[in-house]
C-alpha cells in the first residue's frame, strides 16, 4: 500500500478501535493528525495480536490446535516489527504503518522496544508485586506510547523533560483502565493492581472481584487514582509547551482519561456495577475544557511550540513538580530485571 492507502487503513482502524483517541485525533492538524493514526494502528495491531482480539474485541471461539501461545503471538509481534523497522514491506498495513511513519519522524528502535517489552511482561503471565511494579507495567504498555506520541508530534529526541512528561499522561491513561477494568481483567486471569496492596487490604490473590471485598478494594482504588493525578498533573506542564492544535487534542485526551478514572473513584464499592465510559456529551464539554485550557496556555507563551521556543516561555526543565518514579527509573528497572 502507498501512505495514502494506510493512511485510510489507519484512519479506519482507530475509529473501531476507540473513539475517545479517534475523536481527540481529530484537533491535530492534518499531517500530526495521520501520523498519529499511523502509530495507533500498530499499537491496536500488537495489541490484538498478542490478545487474540480485533480491535479490543472477542473474534469467536477459537478451534482446538489453532490457538498460539503467548510466546508464539509475542514472536509475531517482534518479527513484523523488525521488519517494519527495517523498511522491509510485511504485507499487514498496521505494522506497513509503522515503517512508514518511521521514515517520516525521528522514533528510535529503543522506543518502540519499550513499548515491546509491555507484550513480553503479558506473554509471560506477570504480575505486579509492588506500587513500583504496577508503575513500570504501566510504562511500557502505555507511557513509552506516549513518549513516541511526542516525537510523532514533533518534540525533540533531545527534550528529556518534555518526553517524560508525555510518558506520564501515558501512565496516567494506563491507571485508568486498570482501575476501570478490574472486573473485566479479573475474568481473563488478570490482576494489575499490585500484590502487595492486595495483602495489606486482607484480600486473596484471585478474589479481587468477590462481592463481599468491595469495600476493601474502594481505598485501593482511591491510592491508585491518587496515581493517576500525579502524572495527570506532570503531563498537563509537558503539554503547555506543544504547538496550540496540539495541546488541544493532548489537553482533551487528558480530560476524557482523567474523567473515567474520577468516576470510578467518585462511585465507589458500584464502580464495577457496569463499565464506566463517557458519554458523547461528556467528551464534547472535555474537548471545550480542554480548549479553554489550551488557548491560556496560548496567551501565556505564543511562541512556545513543540521542541523548540524561547527557554523562557516555559518552565526550566526539572524545576516543576515530577512524580514519584520517572521514565528515565521505570525503563531501568526494566533493565535490571
């Protein structure tokens, strides 16, 4: 396929694959917006892959001898991507998509690495034991997207604080659909709360969802979303430093994620009574939040654009309020293991 031609692949594949990051994509301008597309439909790829799912969804029972095994699915991934990567044609338009856009912006192999190294801790059945754990889970299924979402939007290879900060708003996100999930997860085998929590809650390991340990799960969903703020908060500062459209869509994504982990929270022990998503109203008063938002920022510093601007439209680099581990500790971690 041509770029146009993936492209459209891709613009199709994130309109069935989520419509909050459909309906955010479309305040970028038109080559960040495609680019962006380009990116998710590798991710949704993967993610499908190692799943065995389309677009986050069952695809039918399975004939006995023709399921693969976590290693074999997480073998496909690393190989399509190798050769994504190597510029080499793979014939599945979502992986075609990432050879594609790596032509176009600097990603690197050790980004798209760390993102690889979340499939493997699946394939390999882990669990978090500590906070800690659960906060480097979180950054390579989802923060180690966000980084390559900046480098898609133009930030700098360079600009360390700006992508760490894109790093948090992913681990923010990911946070979210843990503690939005735990139902869901808990029926596929899953838990990604950590271990540790779970003993100081008097919970044991594979009761997370029984009824009568509601109430001991709601402060430790509460801990977690506390998380979520945190990284919310370091994000939303990286984000004051993109290009106006930029910051809008950032801002609005932050918003709607935002708003489903407060949610659950604000509801409690019957959080999981149903799966809480935003409604269309809801995420059209996100997207105008998120335009007031932009547009202060906007009159703040309105030559800061991603990357690049005076050092003085924008806090110097480390002095603003940072969370508890950064991305630079989380991938170390990795490392070490």
């Amino acid at each position: 396929m041509d770029r146009a031609q993936l492209v459209k692949e891709a613009r199709r594949s994130i309109r069935k694959g989520s419509k909050s990051f459909a309906a955010a994509s479309r305040l970028f301008d038109r080559e960040t917006r495609e680019r962006v597309w380009l990116l998710y439909a590798w991710c949704r790829a993967c993610d499908d892959i190692a799943d065995e799912q389309d677009h986050g969804h069952a695809i039918g029972p399975v004939r006995l001898g023709t399921r693969l095994s976590p290693e074999d699915r997480l073998a496909t991934i690393r190989t399509l991507t190798e050769l994504a990567m190597a510029g080499e044609t793979t014939g599945t338009p979502a992986f075609d998509a990432l050879g594609q856009l790596m032509r176009e912006v600097p990603l690197t192999a050790a980004m798209v690495d760390d993102v690889l190294a979340g499939f493997a801790l699946d394939a390999a059945d882990w669990r978090p034991r500590c906070e800690a754990d659960m906060l480097r889970y979180c950054y390579h299924v989802a923060g180690a997207v966000g980084v390559m979402m900046a480098a898609v939007m133009g930030v700098s290879p360079d600009d360390d604080d700006t992508l760490d900060r894109a790093c948090d708003l992913g681990i923010a996100f990911q946070i979210a659909n843990i503690v939005r999930d735990v139902w869901e997860d808990d029926a596929q085998g899953r838990c990604y709360l950590p271990v540790e929590w779970l003993v100081e809650a008097d919970i044991p390991p594979g009761e997370v969802t029984k009824p009568h340990y509601r109430g001991a799960l709601v402060p430790m969903i509460a801990r977690a979303c506390a998380l979520a703020r945190d990284y919310e908060a370091s994000a939303r500062i990286g984000a004051a430093r993109l290009a106006f459209r930029q910051r809008w869509a950032v801002l609005s994504a932050a918003n709607i994620y935002g708003g489903i982990a407060r949610e659950v929270e604000r509801l409690g022990a019957h959080a999981w009574d149903h799966r809480v998503h935003t409604t269309r109203a809801e995420k059209l008063a996100h997207v105008w939040s998120a335009w007031n938002e932009a547009q202060a920022g906007n009159q703040n510093d309105p030559d800061r654009m991603a990357g690049g601007g005076p050092e003085s439209a924008a806090e110097p680099a480390g002095t603003a309020p940072r969370p508890a581990l950064s991305r630079r500790e989380l991938r170390e971690m990795g490392l070490r293991k």
